[in-house]
C-alpha cells in the first residue's frame, strides 16, 4: 500500500501502461468540475437579478403610493374651489333642481 501510494504522489499513474483509462477520467472529472462552476455562477447572477427587481419593485410601490396620494389631494373638493376661484368660478349657491319627466302613454 505504501508503494501505491508513492506511485500516485510521483504520478506513475498518468504514465504507465493503462493510463488512458485514468487520463479519461481525469478529464470526465475536469468537465463536471467546470459544470458544476458554470452552474454555480449562473446561479449566483439570478439571485442577484431577483434581488435588483425586488428593490425595483419596493421603488416602484412606494412611487405609485406617492402619486395616489397626490391624486386623492387635488381631487379633493377645497383644492378645486381654490383652483377654481383664480379663473372666476364659484360654487353655486342654489342646490341643482331634479327634473322629472312623466311620460303619457
């Protein structure tokens, strides 16, 4: 045992008779180690790509709660006399009369 052992440190094994075996091996090996750092990569670039969208989205909310809330203030019914009163127009005074229509058959 301590003979192989001294064989795989000098690396006998990568020159001796079946070496192609261990050559092939060797490089399957290489493969899935380079597959498996793509992977690892890949995955890494996605979870920094959700994590960008995800602040994206949190901006997006907090822009659209901003702009309701400017909305729900100028739609208010103060706001517009206020507009209103710059171009000479006032509310009228007189509640709106319903008209009724009855129709003869």
């Amino acid at each position: 045992m301590k003979k192989n052992f001294y064989n795989i440190l000098k690396g006998r094994f990568l020159v001796s008779d079946d070496a192609f075996k261990n050559w092939r091996f060797i490089i399957f090996l290489s493969v899935l180690a380079l597959i498996m750092i793509a992977s690892s990569h890949s995955a890494d670039r996605k979870v920094h790509q959700i994590a960008k969208m995800n602040n994206e989205v949190k901006e997006l909310k907090s822009e659209y709660v901003d702009v309701r809330m400017k909305l729900m203030r100028t739609k208010m019914e103060s706001k517009l006399i206020k507009a209103m009163e710059g171009r000479g127009l006032n509310p009228s005074i007189t509640p709106p009369n319903k008209i009724i229509i009855t129709s003869k058959e």
